[in-house]
C-alpha cells in the first residue's frame, strides 16, 4: 500500500485531492473509490484542492462525476447521493464516529472567532 506521504506528493503532482478512504458500504465504495485514488476532477470541474472539490461538488444534486487517477490510469465513476434511510440514526452514527460539525462549530468559523471581550465592572 502507498504510503500517505507517497499519496500527498503524487496528488501535489497530479494537482488533485488524496481519497484518504471511503466508508464501507457508502456509494463511493459501491462505486469503486478507494484509499489511493486521486480525485483529479468532480463534475467536470478541475480540483487541484479541497476548495475546489466542495465547489464542484455542489453542483449537482443527485451525485457526483469523479475522474480519478490511480496507479497511473485515469478513469471516471459516478457517485450517486443517497439520502439516510434514517436521517437522525445517520447523524447519530456521525457524531459517534466524530465526523460531525455543527455549523457554528465549523473550523473555517472557530478560526475567524475572536474572544468575546466583556465589560468588566469597575
């Protein structure tokens, strides 16, 4: 197995985003993406990072067109959305497994916040 280091510098090279893995049984898995893969576009749209990746993304509505790169092939999958049979089990299981932020939690926010600065009695 390539090792993440290894995975990093092909993908700065091949300017696309690492799959650092999949969940099991999610669509991307069904779909064939595995740990290795290069994400080197998504709907079309050329994604040297991670801005550009969530851009494309949200194109569209039900799933997404990746052309991947791996082990020096190109190659193009579909990955369709699949909404959760059980939408508050899925978040439970999300916040369970750490994978959840809320929106006034999200990192791009927690970096922008500044410390609140109260008035202090006199």
């Amino acid at each position: 197995m390539i090792s993440r280091k290894q995975l990093e510098e092909i993908a700065a090279t091949v300017q696309g985003v690492p799959v650092w893995g999949c969940l099991p049984g999610s669509t991307a898995a069904e779909a064939g993406v595995r740990y290795g893969d290069i994400v080197l576009s998504v709907n079309g749209v050329r994604t040297p990072g991670i801005d550009e990746y969530l851009a494309a993304r949200a194109l569209r509505v039900d799933g997404i067109e990746l052309h991947l790169f791996r082990a020096g092939r190109e190659f193009t999958v579909f990955v369709a959305f699949r909404p959760p049979e059980d939408r508050l089990e899925a978040l439970a299981n999300q916040i369970a497994d750490g994978r959840y932020v809320s929106p006034a939690e999200s990192p791009l926010d927690l970096a922008k916040a500044q410390p609140s600065q109260k008035a202090q009695p006199s």
